[in-house]
C-alpha cells in the first residue's frame, strides 16, 4: 500500500442513468459535473456559474427554488458589457436583454432540473466573501470592479449553518426526494497565505459537519481530504502547484463513482466509454465507407441504450 485511505461511508442511495443531478458551486463541481456530462447521464452545472462561497452557493440555489428571474435593475454597466454580480462573466453582453436572456433562460433550465433532481452537490472553495457596499449584497462575481466598493470577510460557522438551515428546509419543501451532497473544494486559496487557506477550509468543514448532525438526507463527499491525506504529492497538482491536475480530477471521479454510482450504472458506463471513444474518433477520410458503417453502429448502440435509459444524453 503506496498510500493512506480516506475512508468513504456508503450511502443509503445509489445514482444511476435514472437520476437527475444538478452542481453547484466552485471549480470542482464544474470537475465532477463535466465528468458526469462527458459520460452522458442527466446532470446541470452552475446554472449561474461558477460560485466559490456558501453564501453565493446558497442565493443560486434559492433563486432557483423561487424560479425567480433577473430584472433590468439587476444588471450593471461595467467596461463595455452589462453584468450580473451574481453571475458567471460568461452571461455577460454589450446589450441588456442578451445579457437577460442568457441569464434566465439557464434560471429557467435549472429551476425545472432541480424540481426533479435526485441529488443537488454543493461544493463550497472557500468561506471569504465580498459585499457590494452599494446594496449590502454578497457576490458571486466582482467583474474587477475597483475594490473599495467591496467589503471583504470571512463567514463564521454559525452564520453558513443559518444560511443553509433555511435552504435545506426550502429544499425539502421544493422537492421532498432531494438528496444534498456536500463537498469542500481540494483548490488551495492562496491569497491569505497557507494559515488564511486552513482556516477559511476549517470553517466550511465545521459547518458542514454541524449541518450533517442536524438533516436528514444531507450526506458529505471527502474530496479535500482525499487530496491531502490520499495523493500528498505535488505531481498531483498543476503547474501553479494550488489547482488539481487532471490525473487528480480523474482519480477522485474514480472514487466519486465508486462511491455513489450503482453497478449496473458503471457497466452502462463502460458501453458508453467505448461509443465516446468511438465517436470521437477522426480519420483522415471520413467519408470513407467502413468508417461511416462504424459510426451509424455506435449511433445505434446508443440509441438501444437510450430506449431502456431515456435520460442518457445523446
């Protein structure tokens, strides 16, 4: 044995090509959500994009839950491009009802995914927050604006677990089914130095330990542990030495998987592995007749596969 293991508890549910998931959060949720994608089962990712802190994490997810949909006095004009503090720099555009559309077309996409979703992962990075001093909002995106228009500080233990009391009793509400997976993100932020970066992760390990002792159907994916205590190496890492490489994103899926996904789920898995592979492959000719053959056969496998799964993505 090269290494120790980080012990998973099993849960009392298995995910399969019937589940519905959505992922909120940081980096890591776009890591796992984007390996979920690339295999084909029924998965949304950040809807608003990116969000790094529980409070960004937990206003995506309300908005949702109320489908409610951004207004023009939300918007803000900022370096040639109307913005949403509150979303991803890629919903941003130089006219206003673009901007609006691309923003509440993905609210409206998540809000029905999250009605019906199996499971709902949030991954939270890191427990510093900024507040916009013109509204007293905390945001999930500054867009550089100058910094003296933001208040930055560091969420307490008790002020995530008020947030997220009420979130969870919203969601249950929402959607009764609902399983909440929690993770903290394995990505060093570094701006505080290596002390500031414990202790903004204490604080969400703390809070989220708090929150499983009180909810049901709350459960908790080690990937920060995992990182640190299974691969304490830097060849782990990318060239930055604080983002994971993707031999890491790749291994925690491995664990990911094995974890939550059923058996008959990784055996339809592999099918599918082979019909990507298949697909994604390009020949100098591809209007070569065998390779065309070969093509319309994965389309089928997939197809037969979607027949008894109808979830899985084409």
């Amino acid at each position: 044995m090269w290494q120790t293991l980080v012990t998973i508890e099993k849960p009392d549910f298995v995910l399969d090509y019937a589940s519905r998931m959505m992922l909120v959060g940081s980096c890591f949720a776009e890591n796992m959500g984007n390996k979920l994608r690339e295999n084909r089962f029924a998965v949304d990712i950040n809807p608003c994009g990116i969000a790094y802190n529980p409070e960004s994490v937990a206003q995506t997810v309300k908005r949702l839950i109320e489908n409610r949909l951004v207004t023009e006095n939300e918007l803000i004009w900022n370096k040639g491009k109307w913005v949403s503090l509150f979303h991803h720099g890629s919903f941003s555009a130089v006219d206003k009802e673009e901007c609006l559309e691309r923003i509440n077309k993905r609210i409206r996409q998540g809000a029905e995914q999250l009605k019906n979703a199996d499971l709902l992962m949030l991954t939270w990075g890191t427990s510093w927050v900024y507040r916009y001093k013109a509204t007293g909002n905390i945001v999930s995106n500054c867009h550089r604006f100058p910094a003296d228009e933001f208040e930055r500080y560091r969420l307490s233990v008790s002020e995530i677990t008020e947030t997220y009391d009420c979130l969870l009793k919203q969601l249950k509400q929402f959607n009764p089914a609902l399983k909440v997976l929690f993770t903290i993100s394995p990505i060093r932020h570094w701006k505080d130095g290596a002390h500031g970066n414990q202790l903004s992760k204490s604080v969400l390990l703390l809070a989220i330990d708090e929150l499983l002792q009180r909810w049901q159907g709350v459960y908790y994916f080690p990937s920060y542990e995992i990182v640190l205590d299974e691969l304490r190496d830097y060849r782990f890492y990318a060239d930055d030495m604080l983002h994971i490489s993707e031999t890491t994103v790749e291994y925690l899926w491995t664990r990911f998987k094995e974890t939550f996904l059923s058996s008959e789920a990784l055996l339809v898995m592999k099918r599918i592995e082979y019909i990507n592979k298949g697909l994604g492959h390009r020949p100098f000719d591809e209007t070569n007749q065998d390779y065309v053959a070969f093509q319309n056969r994965l389309l089928d496998e997939l197809e037969q596969l979607r027949s008894k799964y109808p979830l899985i993505t084409r």
